[in-house]
C-alpha cells in the first residue's frame, strides 16, 4: 500500500511505504435503525441510519472476547449517516433511511451506502477520504475519520434519489461496483428496475445514467418520478434520457416477468471481473446475466427459477467461474419452505445487446442444496435454513456461505466441485469440507435485563449471533461477519440476533476451520431504556490508502494493488 503512520496519521504517497508492511484496514458497518428523532413520541426513531468504522490494528490486538461500543480502546468511530447526507429532505424529498449496506470502490477511496427504506429510494457515495488535508509535498494526510456533524459533512461526495417508474417507487437494496472503478450498479427493488451510476476518474464526478436504465418487467412508463441529484453535492449529477416502454419480453421471447421468473424485485447484481456482466438475482427466483455497458443495459442470458432459486444476494468469482446462493427461510407467519443451495455458473457470456437467448444456458452447476418443503410446525422450522452472505478466501480456495438462522457457516473446496451440471449433488459432496459453527463461545449473549427482544422476551441467556454479510481479512485468515440484532428491521423471522455488531471467525490451518474469537459489539437504546435498536446488516473491509496504482522502488521493482483479490502483486 502508499501509505505509513507518522504520529498518528497516515501518509498518501509513491515513496511512503514499502510492499513487506501490512496492509492497513478497517471495518465499516451499517446500522439499518433509525437513529435521528428518537423521543417519546418516536421510541425508536423516524430516520437516520449509523456508520460505525472499526480500526484493523485494534481487531488484530485485541484478545479474544466480546468488546462494546463505548470500549476505551476497541470501540468505534460512530458517524451519523444523515450528518454525511444533511439535505436529504430538501434537495430529493426522503430522508436517509434504513442503511442496508456499503461495499468499497476498487480504489477503496469511496464506499457506496445504500438506503432501503420503503419509497425512499437513496444511494450515496462517501469520501473515505473526505476528512483528509494534502501537505506541503502533496502526500495525503488521513487522521483517523471523525464522526462530529462538521467533520462527518466532509464524508459526502454525491447522493441520489432512483427512479420510481409508473405505479411503484424507488426502495434500494444494494448496489455493487463493476471491478474496474467506472460503474455502479444499483438494485431498484420495488421499482424493479436495474439502474447504473457512471464515474469519470478524471473529473472525478458521479452521473446517474438515466439512458442506462434496464426495466425488468418492460412496458412502463420510466419518467413518472426521475432519477436526482442533491445539488449541494458537486460531485453528483444526471444525465441520459430514459428508455421509455421497454419491452416485457426476453432476447428468448419469454416474459421477463411470468411464468419461471415470477416476481423481479431485483436483490443482488453481481458483477464478474471483466466489469461487463452482472448476474441479477430476483426475489421470485430465476437470473437474468445482463452487459451492464449499453444503453439501456441488456439481458445476454436468462434462467427460471426451476433452475435458480429466489433470494439470492451472495456471490464471489473464483477459479473462472462465478458462484452464486439462494436461500429463503420458512416462517410461523406464512412461507413453509427453506432453502438453501449455492451455484457455479460460467463467466463466458455473449457481449452487448443479444438478439436471441435460449433460456437456462449455459447450464448451470448446483453443488450444494439444502431445500425443505412444507415446514409448518415448530418443531420442524428450528431446522430451517436461510443462506445469505458468502465469501471467498484470497487463494480463492475456500468459499464460505453463512446461515442466519443455523448460525453457522458452510466451507467448499473449490477445487472439489465437479463442473458438470449433470453431477448429482451426492458426487457433489466431497466439496462440502465442513462447517464453522458460530455459537458456544460465550461471546454472544443478550444484554440482560431489562432489555427485550422483539417478542417482549429477555434474552440475556441467549447465543444466537445470526450472522448475515461476509467479507474477509486481507491476510485471508479473518473472516469478518455481521450480527444482526433483537430487532431486526427487515427479515424479521430470520434475522432476530442476540448480540448486533460483527463477529471475528479466526481461520485455522489452511483455511478450512476457524472458531468466532471476537465479537464487537453495538448498542442504540430506544427512548424506553428496554431496547437495543442496533441491526448491523453488512461488515466490510476497506483498505486504507490504495489510491495510487503502483508502488516503484529500484531495490523492490513495482507493484500494484489487485482490488479483486485485495493484495499487492509484483509487476514484472
């Protein structure tokens, strides 16, 4: 990486660090409760949402235990996300709400955030480095972030307010960042729509892409609420012309909503390491592979939900070949099934607009499934599953795919998946090498009277850490994961933890075991003193200072930072 640390802050620069240093890095969570206007007469809030950034040196000293929010030494940097975005209301109508999610730029300059409440539709871009001041030898002098309302200010680069087409309006799941920097590609859910954001590096400048804009169901009117910027963020814009009435069909002929795909609310898109392809899954199942570089951007392959399954948002590229989850929960308030599978699809899909596709090719590989039908007594839903984040190790060996309800982890050899679609999943088992289970340590308990969860109940005694996003160390030996917390804002049959913030799984040996060695957690109280609001639903690590594109040293050669697999690589 640039940089050092001289006297507690960091230095930016081609000559400032040599490649045998370790990385620097930190976690940054998104709390999806609303923090702003909690009172009497708002228990728990009206808006908001937290930022809270975890220092990577005190994760790697701290010994193993659990560590609280306020901790002297371990405890975060909270940062309001409605400080970061103040003009929210005026300048786009909605207030921030619901922070569902942030994932890095390649650069790791920028984190997008990502604001799921019902109708509010916001997606922002934050400055990691927006607190920074340059020295007299143009380094980049970065003291730790700060999270006061004038300092948290300095953190907000752009934000933006999607499209909300004829009869349904704006609500944000995620977006993802195509590998090489230049896109970002939003997840419209009830609008249904795949959007795009373009980023100029030279002007260094974020345009909402109208023209881009691929309708998933066809047919509607895309300029009943347009897409807008906050103006008093200069680095925002928008431009392009929307395509209008699109059509309600595939390159196949098939309806792209209908029978196989049956509701598109858009979860996931993600992206493949040419920066051309996203997979788009659905909440009704089924996946559209769509080339995310024209305008609008266009469906190249198509698969129903006989074949995938709905729900799924966890993907990671490894050994040529993308791999992808679902999963959906059984719950006492109406679905009976579970499931729970991971897939291996190819990388090699056609460029540009497609005038012809053949549903459900190329085939697809399912190396693992869990699915159980019918599940309505209590008894049976303590066995469900519900599979959502996933993650791949540097060596891009083992994947992990986490359950929020099982509070586990299931570990894949890679090398051990057998790419043949017609493999049966028992000639699949060998890849399945084991599972890290996430309770037992003692670290996860409830806070104890007279705290509740959201069924009234104390639950000091429990140890239910319900594990949701996943990322990884850059050393490739810590698997950072998200807690969620006793009341969960979305999925709440699922998702209801018992100790919000994030977990540390320590790997052991090659990777393929490990153990929760560290739980740090967070706390926002309700205005009734009986409720931690806190529901952490992504952990994330951004590495620090990796803006320049290559270190240069006689002695050493050059080197660049690789974003996909987040290490220093040797040019030679």
């Amino acid at each position: 990486m640039q940089w050092k640390t001289v006297a507690g802050l960091v230095a930016v620069g081609v000559l400032s660090v040599s490649p045998a240093l370790a990385i620097e890095w930190e976690v940054w969570l998104s709390d999806q409760s609303n923090s702003a206007d909690i009172s009497a007469d708002s228990p728990t809030g009206t808006f908001g949402g937290r930022i809270l950034v975890y220092d990577g040196r005190d994760i790697l000293i701290a010994q193993p235990g659990t560590y609280d929010e306020d901790h002297p030494l371990f405890g975060p940097t909270v940062i309001e996300a409605a400080d970061v975005f103040p003009y929210a209301l005026s300048e786009l109508g909605a207030d921030v709400e619901r922070l569902h999610g942030m994932l890095p730029h390649p650069s790791h300059r920028f984190m997008n955030a990502n604001f799921f409440g019902p109708g509010v539709g916001l997606v922002g871009i934050i400055d990691a480095e927006g607190q920074c001041t340059l020295s007299g030898e143009q380094l980049k002098l970065c003291r730790p972030i700060q999270g006061s309302p004038r300092e948290a200010a300095k953190l907000g680069k752009a934000l933006f307010r999607t499209t909300g087409p004829e009869g349904a309006a704006p609500s944000n799941h995620m977006s993802f960042w195509t590998p090489d920097g230049t896109k970002l590609i939003v997840a419209n859910l009830s609008a249904k729509l795949l959007e795009r954001i373009d980023y100029d590096q030279a002007a260094d400048t974020f345009t909402f892409n109208k023209a881009a804009t691929l309708d998933l169901v066809g047919g509607r009117d895309l300029t009943a609420m347009a897409a807008r910027a906050d103006s008093t963020l200069p680095a925002g814009r928008v431009s392009g012309t929307y395509a209008n009435f699109q059509t309600m069909h595939t390159p196949s002929g098939a309806l792209k909503e209908g029978p196989g795909r049956p509701n598109n609310v858009v979860v996931c898109p993600i992206p493949s390491s040419t920066s051309r392809h996203v997979y788009v899954t659905f909440g009704g199942g089924g996946l559209f592979v769509v080339d995310v570089t024209t305008e609008p951007m266009s469906i190249v392959a198509e698969y129903t939900n006989d074949v995938i399954s709905g729900a799924g948002c966890g993907g990671a590229e490894g050994g040529g070949f993308m791999h992808l989850n679902a999963g959906v929960s059984a719950s006492a308030a109406g679905a009976d099934d579970s499931v729970f599978i991971v897939y291996r699809l190819p990388l090699d899909y056609p460029d540009g607009a497609s005038p012809h596709t053949t549903p459900n090719m190329p085939p697809v590989v399912k190396f693992y499934e869990e699915k159980t039908l019918g599940l309505t007594s209590e008894e049976a839903l303590a066995s469900r599953r519900d599979a959502h984040g996933l993650t791949i190790s540097p060596t891009r060996r083992y994947l992990y795919q986490f359950d929020r309800i099982q509070n586990n982890a299931e570990v894949f050899d890679m090398g051990k998946v057998i790419n043949d679609p017609d493999a049966t999943l028992e000639e699949q088992a060998e890849a399945h090498v084991g599972s890290l289970d996430l309770t037992g340590s003692e670290w996860c308990v409830g806070e104890g009277a007279p705290f509740v969860n959201q069924d009234g109940e104390a639950y000091e005694f429990s140890d239910d850490p319900a594990p949701d996003l996943v990322d990884i160390s850059p050393d490739g030996r810590k698997l950072i994961v998200s807690f969620r917390g006793p009341h969960p804002v979305t999925v709440k049959h699922a998702a209801a933890g018992s100790c919000p913030g994030f977990g540390v799984v320590t790997l052991e040996g090659d990777g393929s075991s490990g153990s929760l060695t560290h739980v740090f957690r967070t706390f926002l109280p309700d205005a009734t003193g009986t409720k931690n609001l806190s529901d952490i639903h992504d952990a994330t690590v951004r590495i620090k200072g990796p803006n320049a594109p290559r270190i240069c040293r006689a002695w050493q050669g050059c080197w660049t930072w690789n974003p996909s697999i987040r290490e220093l690589e040797r040019l030679e």
